[in-house]
C-alpha cells in the first residue's frame, strides 16, 4: 500500500510538472506573437519580395484583414493580380478570381510568391495554434536564446512542427525552423525587428528555402492599422461578388 501511495505521489507531481511546462511555454508563444502582431483586428500592409541567388526577381503587394476567430482576408494589390482575394476561415482557405464567380479552395501550403505561402501571410500566430517544449537554449547571430519544440495543435497550420528560437532578454524572435508534414525541414525563418509607433515589431520576416537552393523570400511588414471590414466580407458566398479593388 505505501509502494502505491508514493507512486501516485511521483504521478502527480510529475503531472503538474508538465502542467507548468506547457504554461510556461504558452506565455512565451503569446509574448512574441505580440512582436509580430500587435493587433487582433485590422489591416497589415505587405510587400512580398521573390529572390533568386540573391538577386530581386520578383514584388508583389497585399493588403491583409484580420478578424479573432482565425479569420483572414488578403486582397491582392499588385496590377498584374488585383482583383484576386484570397480568404482564410478556421482550417479552410479559398482564392477569389476576377474572371469567375466560384471561389476555389486552396491549402494553407499554396504559394503566394517565391517561397511564400498563403499561410506564411494570412497567419501569424504560434500561441493559439502551437504547444510544445522548451528543448535547450541556442546563440543565433550573436543573440541568447531560447529553443522551443513545437508541434501544431490545428489541421489547417501550415507547418506541423516548428523549431523557434526567441531572445532570453525579451522573448522576441530570432528565428524559426519550419517543417512539412514528412517532418522535413522545408523553411528557415529569420525575423527583424524595427520601430514601429514607438514599439519593436517584426518588420521583415525573410524565409530561406532549404528545398530549392539560392532562393529567398522577404515579407515585410509595411503599417499596421487598425482599420477593418465587416463579417460580411469573411463569408465566401458574399465575397466572390465584392468589389474591393478600390
């Protein structure tokens, strides 16, 4: 009988040792989501540059709308794409094309430009859609850090496992490793921060292919604002026949 109480004993310790664990990394997710999303609800302007060997090859620009629930809306701004919409809700994602009234489903994985996806840029959040542990602590570019495991939590992210790094100081971050589902290594992210009405943010996410060598993408973060839409906009069937070219 007290062999049994004091296994029950190390159970339930060991128990809330985890329970700390996961709550420890959790708030550590949710601080630097703050650095890359400020807001819960409005508009990022964004640039996206395609890099081939290092050299510029292509620019695209986007205006995305956020809502809370996993709801995103990208409105396509470049001349060559305007008129395209492309809608994320929850899991599901769809593309809105000029020339048709059906909209077309599409995977979080489907490439925007260069080397980044839909995905990359409609979402941007490791606390809600993330869990996992701290595995050790790393020096990436001179910075202390802090090394996370992390496995997705959702069907629809776009990478099922990530590998972050965020600074020991304030937990901003550095750098993160993105895996496909055959848990290989398909992107390396690197994140800079600047000034952004008087708060650090990342303002330039750029994403190193490490399946097709010699090229890169930048995403950079132009404004923050938090001007929105109304739900009707997030709703496929009312979306397909907006006009938000303007």
């Amino acid at each position: 009988m007290f062999k049994r109480i004091v296994l029950l004993l190390l159970a339930s310790v060991s128990l809330s040792a985890v329970a700390a664990e996961d709550g420890k990394v959790k708030a550590l997710l949710k601080q630097a989501d703050v650095y890359r999303l400020a807001i819960e609800s409005g508009r990022v302007e964004t640039e996206v540059r395609s890099f081939k060997a290092g050299v510029l090859d292509k620019t695209r620009l986007y205006a995305v709308y956020l809502k809370p629930g996993h709801r995103s809306l990208v409105l396509f701004r470049t001349a060559t794409e305007r008129g395209q919409k492309m809608l994320m809700l929850g899991d599901d994602y769809w593309l809105m094309m000029p020339s048709s009234q059906r909209p077309l489903r599409i995977t979080a994985m489907q490439k925007l430009l260069g080397e980044a996806s839909t995905g990359d840029v409609a979402t941007m959040t490791w606390g809600e859609d993330y869990d996992g542990q701290q595995t050790g602590e790393e020096t990436i570019d001179g910075v202390p850090c802090i090394k996370l495991d992390l496995l997705g939590q959702r069907k629809g992210v776009s990478y099922p496992r990530v590998v972050l790094y965020l600074a020991k100081k304030d937990h901003h971050p550095v750098q993160a490793e993105l895996y496909v589902a055959s848990d290989k290594l398909a992107k390396l992210a690197r994140f800079k921060l600047g000034n952004v009405d008087g708060r650090r943010q990342v303002t330039v996410m750029t994403l190193i292919d490490h399946l097709q060598k010699e090229r890169s993408t930048e995403v950079h973060y132009l404004s923050r604002t938090d001007k929105t839409l109304s739900d009707d906009y997030f709703n496929p069937a009312f979306l397909v026949r907006a006009d938000l070219t303007q």
